[in-house]
C-alpha cells in the first residue's frame, strides 16, 4: 500500500550548518505517527520541509505516492495535507465563526468577492457549522479569538486545520503550555477528528505521544534513530540513552 507520507534520504542545510541528514520516514495511512526527540533534534524543519515552507537540500518527499517536494506549502495543501503551528496562528480579530469559515470557503473552492454574500452559500454555512460543534465552540462562535482562552484558541486551530477535510493532518506541539485537564480534552478532540485520516504529531508530553500514537519516529541531530510502536519504542535502549532516559520507566 502507498504511504501517506514518504521521505526519502531527505538532507536540509542552512549555508554550511546541516540540521536534516539523511531523513527517512514512512507513515502509512490512517496511522497516528508521533515523531518526538530532544530539542534542537529538526521537528519542526521536519515538518516545514514535509509541508513545503521549506525545501530540501536534497532528497524526494511523497504524498500519497505523489513526489511534493518542492511543492509551495498551498500546492501541498490541495494535494491533502493540512498542518498547524507551534505558535496558535488565528485571525485574532476575527470571530470564531469567522476563523473557521474562512477555512471553508477556500477548502469548497470559494474566493473573496465583495458582491459575494457568504451567508448565502448554504453548505459553507454547514460546514462551519458542524466542526465548531466537533471542537465544541459552537456556544463562543461570535467572540473574536483573541478574546478566548488560550486551550480554546488551540481548539479552534484544530478545527481550522481539519476545516478542508485533508486526508493527512499535521499538529506540531498540540498541547504545549496547556493543564493536565486541558491536555486531555485536547488528546480526545484529536483522537475523536482524526478518527480515519492520518495523523503525524510533534509533541513534548510523552503521556499525549504514547497515549495516542500508533507508531512512534525518534529524531537525534537531524536524523531518526529509531522507528516502532510504543512498546518497541518505550524498550529501545538507543531511545533510552538518547532521549527518554528513565522518563519512560
């Protein structure tokens, strides 16, 4: 079976300091991959480079068996791959209702015309409709996202992310900076929206990594040491040494 995401001897340098070397990477289908490492290990170049806000030094990067390596980030997007950020990246001016509606109305092929009346385009109005009640905000639709907490800002992000109904889902550290309480909502609204897509996630708590992934890609120095199941990964002594120390004891 074709992966969703292949990577293949991917290199990345920046003027003569290398921070990818030699990436190799296969996420199947409908797989929740975790990829986790030390910081400063290339995450999140990882996920820049497989969701095209940057490109490889060399190598060949595959999307559903398509090579998008070199592909610009909204290229990459209308192939199926939709990512977030490290940094809650909202319009926070805008309403909730809005936020999520501007997702739509480019995932349904819609642009901006000003003799448009958005509210008038029934499934738009549906669509939004439905994730703000999949994230459950449907009760804070007309209140400007900056003005929300910062749990239900990163809710709300997922629901932008998911919005176009891509077949691949990136989350890059989900639930930084969030409670224990919090951190759980957040792991069963991913779990629960990304029932059949596939998931690859960076995130720090290995509480949320080895609760959630199927598989699990440790990265050192730019390069992935090892690759397994949670189990296969809680016992590799490389990862032991590496990374997780006693954490995982």
């Amino acid at each position: 079976m074709t992966a969703a995401i292949q990577v293949n001897a991917v290199e990345k340098s920046f003027g003569n300091v290398q921070i990818i070397r030699d990436l190799n990477l296969s996420v199947a289908k409908g797989e929740r991959h975790a990829i986790i490492g030390p910081n400063g290990a290339g995450k999140s170049t990882t996920f820049n480079l497989i969701s095209g806000h940057i490109k490889p030094t060399s190598g060949e990067i595959r999307l559903n068996g398509e090579v998008t390596s070199g592909l610009r980030p909204f290229e990459i997007n209308r192939r199926g791959l939709s990512r977030s950020f490290q940094v809650t990246n909202v319009f926070a001016r805008m309403t909730v209702w809005e936020n999520v509606r501007c997702a739509v109305l480019w995932a349904t092929g819609h642009r901006y015309a000003f003799w448009k009346n958005t509210d008038s385009l029934p499934e738009v109005k549906q669509r939004t409709a439905q994730i703000l009640d999949d994230i459950h905000l449907s009760h804070r639709r007309d209140v400007p996202a900056g003005l929300l907490t910062y749990a239900e800002q990163r809710e709300l992000e997922i629901g932008i992310t998911i919005a176009g109904g891509a077949s691949v889902i990136m989350l890059d550290e989900p639930t930084a900076g969030m409670s224990h309480a919090e951190t759980e909502r957040a792991v069963a609204l991913i779990r629960r929206l990304t029932e059949g897509r596939t998931l690859v996630i960076v995130e720090h708590d290995m509480s949320v990594v080895f609760g959630l992934a199927d598989r699990i890609s440790v990265l050192v120095y730019g390069h992935i040491i090892a690759s397994g199941t949670p189990e296969e990964i809680r016992g590799n002594p490389k990862v032991k040494e590496a990374y997780l120390g006693e954490e995982v004891d």
